[in-house]
C-alpha cells in the first residue's frame, strides 16, 4: 500500500513540474511575441517612410530586418507547437476538426507569398472524403504552414504548387504537397528531417530558413499516428506526403 | 470621427497602436485595466473595441463578458488583439462574443486597420 501511494506522490509531483513547465514556456512565449510584435510593427514604419525619409540601402536593410523577425516569430511557433508535442506532456489537445477547412484557410494566407512569385495553387480535394479527423489543431496549423511555405519557398517563379487531399487505401487522410522547384538532392534526403539540418540548395534558395520546420512538421505527424515522405528530384520538383489516421 | 477604444496594458504596444489607428482617421480611446475599459465605453460613443487578453486584475475575456452583458455595449464590435494564440484561447473568446480574434505577432497594424475599417463601415 505504502509502495502504491509512494507512486501516486511521485506521479502528483511529476504532473506539478509538467504543469510548471507549461506555464513557463507560455508566458515566456507571450513575452517573446510581444517583443516581437513591437519590433514587427517599427519596422514597417520605417519601411513606409512614416517616420521620415529614408534611402535604399537603409530600406534594404530594414527589408531584412523585417523577414528575419518573421523569421524568429515562426520559430517561436514552432517552438511552442512542438512543446505541446513533447512526450512529457500528458496530453495532445485533440478534438475533432474539419481538415480541409482549415486547409483551406491556409492556402487562403499564402495567396500573397504566392502573388508576389507569380505561382498558381492547384487544390483537388477527392468528391468523396472523410474530412473530420480527430487532432491537435494548433499543431495540425502549424504542420500545414510548414508544408505550404516550404512548397512555396522553394518553387521557381511563374510554376504551380498542387496540393491534393483524399483517403487513401488504409482509409486515412492522406495530403500531397507538390512544388516545381529547385528538389531535394540525393545527399540530403537522408537529413533533411533532421533538426536544424538545411539542405545546401535549400540555404542559397532562402537564407533565412530554421532547418526548424520539417523537424517539427515530422514530430507533430507522428505524434498523431501519421506518416511523412517525399519524393523529389531535380526534374520533377517534391511532393511531400502526409497520412492521417481518421478517427 | 469614429472613437476607437483600445484596452492594453503595455504601454509600448499601446503607443504604437495608437499612433497608427490615429493616423488612419479614427479617434483613439485607451484604457489599461478592466474597471477604466468598462467607464470609458459606457460614457464615450465608442464604434469599436480592440482588447488584449493579459490584463491585470480583470483580463480581457472578463471584460468580453461583461460587454456582452450589457445592454448599452452588447453589439460594439470587439477584435481580440493579442499574442495569446492557442485554438483553445481564440475559441474561448469566439464563445464569449469576440467578433474577430487577431494574433499580434502574426498581424501588421496595416493589416488590423483594414479589419477595423471593415468591421466599422
């Protein structure tokens, strides 16, 4: 009995420091974003002139100033995405959700990254689809961001990115994300998972990436009992895959 | 011109809000505690509300309540501005009332003015 309670002591603490934890990775997490947000939001005054004139090269460098703050804000939320996929936290926040609905939202986001390249989304959704999937939305968020902006990011100008949604075979969701870009080289695809690992086309194409995103992207897939792979090559641009499980 | 209250603690944030909705046209109201928010909407002619959630003594989800209670406020568009971005924050406020919720970090004040303008015509 002794031994049974002693357990249960250990268990109630170790929930404590969990729930210690939590609460220090969220206001630490509102206070990097409020800093950020300031910054984000300076930035752009000086970029719109609006506190006086300023000169090319200036505006070159506030330019970069600006995608590098964006830069850190997606870390800290990949960051925070991922410290709700830690296997020390009890439990995901899964509830039932509309898949595509939310899928849809983010291509809706990216329309003015995908402007600015001159590069066409191509949405099919299968007729017939089960859509609702039980999961964590935040991180479900997150996953598709990564997927989407990476698709973007290293596609050429004036290409299309095809994003596909339909049930496979094993009657789970399955997502493709394809990009007519610069691909994957053979070197790197045993990698290019792996955290901080960034792909040397990959840094000369966008040098602001995390080599964050796809580490976490995979994470949060398999912490809901999901898959992950690509295919690429140099011809034929990368399709990024991803399954679900439904219920 | 149309009054504008935004209910903020930090006064950095708030300045900056402020000078920007400011130069779109609109008359910028502020308070930075629940008690000060709930006076200033009930005496001033305010067209819209931007309310952070973190809030000392009241946060921003009691004072959302309280607007919605109160039948000289209920129907005062509110966008909840904040970096609280979790679904389950966003949902919460949705629940209460909150017509739009807007992440901070995530959003240029170009961008929460364009939201503002529409909400408000």
């Amino acid at each position: 009995m002794d031994d049974i309670q002693k357990i249960k002591d250990e268990n109630e603490k170790l929930k404590m420091m969990n729930e210690n934890k939590s609460n220090l990775i969220f206001i630490s997490a509102h206070q990097i974003r409020t800093s950020l947000s300031a910054l984000k939001w300076i930035l752009k005054m000086f970029s719109n002139k609006e506190l006086g004139d300023i000169n090319s090269e200036q505006k070159d460098y506030i330019e970069k100033a600006i995608s590098s703050n964006e830069r850190i804000i997606s870390i800290v939320n990949n960051l925070l995405s991922l410290n709700h996929s830690d296997e020390t936290c009890l439990t995901l926040n899964l509830k039932q959700v509309n898949f595509p609905n939310i899928l849809e939202k983010i291509i809706f986001e990216f329309s003015g990254e995908t402007k600015n390249k001159n590069i066409n989304i191509v949405y099919n959704k299968a007729e017939t689809l089960t859509p609702e999937i039980k999961c964590d939305e935040d991180m479900i968020i997150v996953v598709l961001q990564n997927l989407i902006e990476n698709a973007i990011k290293y596609s050429f100008n004036d290409t299309t990115v095809t994003i596909s949604l339909t049930n496979n075979s094993n009657s789970e969701l399955e997502m493709s994300v394809h990009n007519q870009g610069i691909g994957i080289k053979d070197e790197d695809k045993m990698k290019i998972f792996d955290k901080f690992y960034r792909a040397k086309n990959a840094i000369e194409k966008d040098t602001n990436g995390s080599g964050f995103g796809l580490f976490s992207t995979k994470s949060i897939i398999e912490k809901h009992n999901g898959k992950i792979w690509f295919e690429s090559s140099k011809e034929a641009g990368t399709t990024f895959f991803i399954t679900l499980p439904i219920s | 011109m149309k009054k504008i209250l935004i209910i903020e603690d930090d006064d950095f944030l708030l300045g900056l809000e402020s000078k920007k909705i400011n130069s779109s046209g609109y008359e910028v109201i502020f308070a930075q505690t629940g008690e000060d928010a709930m006076n200033k909407i009930l005496e001033k002619d305010i067209s819209i509300i931007l309310l952070d959630l973190l809030l000392p003594n009241y946060d921003g989800f009691e004072i959302l309540k309280k607007i919605r209670e109160t039948e000289a406020t209920k129907s005062i568009p509110v966008i909840i501005f904040s970096n609280l971005a979790e679904v389950k924050d966003r949902d919460k406020a949705l629940a209460l009332g909150a017509t739009e919720v807007l992440i901070k970090s995530n959003f240029s004040l170009e961008e929460v003015i364009e939201h503002i303008n529409k909400l408000v015509k």
